[in-house]
C-alpha cells in the first residue's frame, strides 16, 4: 500500500480553495447601477473575510508540510506573504471581469483577515511554547 505524502494531502485542499475563491472572482458582475444595502454590503465584505481566513490555514498547513525544519513563525509568516498576494492577484483578475472591478479596499478587507487568523496562530504558537505573546 502506497502513502500519499503529507504536502499532497495539504495541497490539495488549498488548491482547491484557491479554484473555489477565482472562480467567484470569475463570476461577471451587474451592468445595471446597483446602490446595496449595509446588510448586503456587510455579507460581501465578511465573505472576504472569511474566504481569506480560510486560505491562510489551508497555507499554514500545506507549507509547513513542505518546510519541516523551518520555525512556525517563518512558515507562517510566508503564509500571510503568500494569502496577501493571492488576495492581491485575485482583485487585479476582476479588473479584467465584465463588470467588475479591482478595488484596494478588498485587498484590505482580505487582509484583515489573513492577518486575524495569522494572530491567532500566532498566539497559540507563544502560548504553546510557553513565551509571552
């Protein structure tokens, strides 16, 4: 019986992940002026907000499957590098989308989110190891 490596099984669900983000990112926008509602507004931007978080975990995992003898905190901050471009690509894509757009403040919506959940493993990594945070 073969095993499949550790790096397989983790990259797979981040490139997944990936494929689920472009392909919303794919989806044409309306031709007709819209003016949203706060409810709508805030379920778009948690969206991102969640989307991104999800992805920084599904890289915490795939490289610190690839990178064994790094520290966490370097993998994890290669993560947030990584989730903080792919954020970036993702709203310069739907520039090119019909009725979409490339905006910077949902590159800094995704950060937020990439950089809450990079807090959080970096808290439990601290209080793990037994330093202070």
């Amino acid at each position: 019986m073969t095993h499949t490596p550790l790096f397989v099984l983790r990259g797979f669900p981040l490139l997944l992940w990936m494929g689920v983000i472009f392909s919303f990112s794919s989806l044409h926008g309306s031709a007709y002026p819209f003016d949203p509602t706060l409810a709508y507004y805030v379920e778009r931007k948690s969206a991102h907000l969640v989307e991104y978080a999800v992805l920084t975990v599904l890289a915490v995992r795939f490289l610190y499957a690839i990178f064994l003898r790094e520290t966490f905190s370097k993998v994890l901050l290669l993560a947030t590098v990584f989730s903080i471009t792919y954020g970036a690509s993702d709203e310069l894509h739907q520039f090119f989308v019909p009725y979409r757009g490339a905006k910077m403040s949902d590159v800094f919506i995704d950060s937020i989110g990439v950089l809450f959940i990079a807090g959080i493993y970096y808290v439990l990594y601290r209080k793990k190891k037994g330093k202070k945070a």
